[in-house]
C-alpha cells in the first residue's frame, strides 16, 4: 500500500534552515507528482510546494517562494523540501501528499517550529 513517512522537523530560530525528507513506497514513485502542504493550529492545510515526475516543473506558494525549494531523488523514491530564512509563520505541520489510482495520500506529518 501507499506510504509517505516525513522526517526532519523540528524547532528552529527565525532565519534558520531545515530540509524535511518524504519517503515513499507502494508505488511507482517516479511516474507521480508529489507536494508539500502545510497546516497552522486553526488555519486550513495550505499548498507549501509541488512537483512533476521528473523534477523540471515546480510550483510555490507566493509566501515561500524564493526561500523554499523542493526536489525529489527518483533513485531514492524521495521528496525534500529546503527551507532556507524560517520565520515564525512557518510555523505548521508539514505533510506529504500525493494521488495514487486516483486517491489522495498523505504522510503522517512532521512538525516545524520556528521560534526564538
């Protein structure tokens, strides 16, 4: 079955950077877009970042572009996202996401802090 497990969260000072890892499996992860979502306490799950299968297209929302990157390994079946110049608005779980066979998947999220 389909499984995406985040890593690489944590609390982090404003300014700070952190790469989050999505390992995946289950499926053909090189023919699949995959993204990073976003969700605050008490704010709806917001798009972070996205990607197409072979890395060349990728889209940001306007409020981390030029600060995040996202990338993905098709050898490792792996999905990253470099977060460079945190701010505390940052602050949210992030979550994995792609659709297999027509379904939705998520991971099961992993939390960023960004706090002094």
């Amino acid at each position: 079955q389909v499984q995406l497990v985040e890593s690489g969260g944590g609390l982090v000072q404003p300014g700070g950077s952190l790469r989050l890892s999505c390992a995946a499996s289950g499926f053909t992860f090189s023919r699949y877009g995959m993204s990073w979502y976003r969700q605050a306490p008490e704010k709806e799950r917001e798009l972070v970042a996205g990607i197409r299968t072979t890395g060349g297209s990728t889209n940001y929302a306007d409020s981390v572009k030029g600060r995040f990157t996202i990338s993905r390994d098709n050898a490792k079946n792996t999905v990253y996202l470099q977060m460079n110049s945190l701010k505390p608005e940052d602050t949210a779980v992030y979550y994995c996401y792609t659709v297999w066979g027509g379904s939705p998947y998520w991971g099961q999220g992993t939390q960023v802090t960004v706090s002094s």
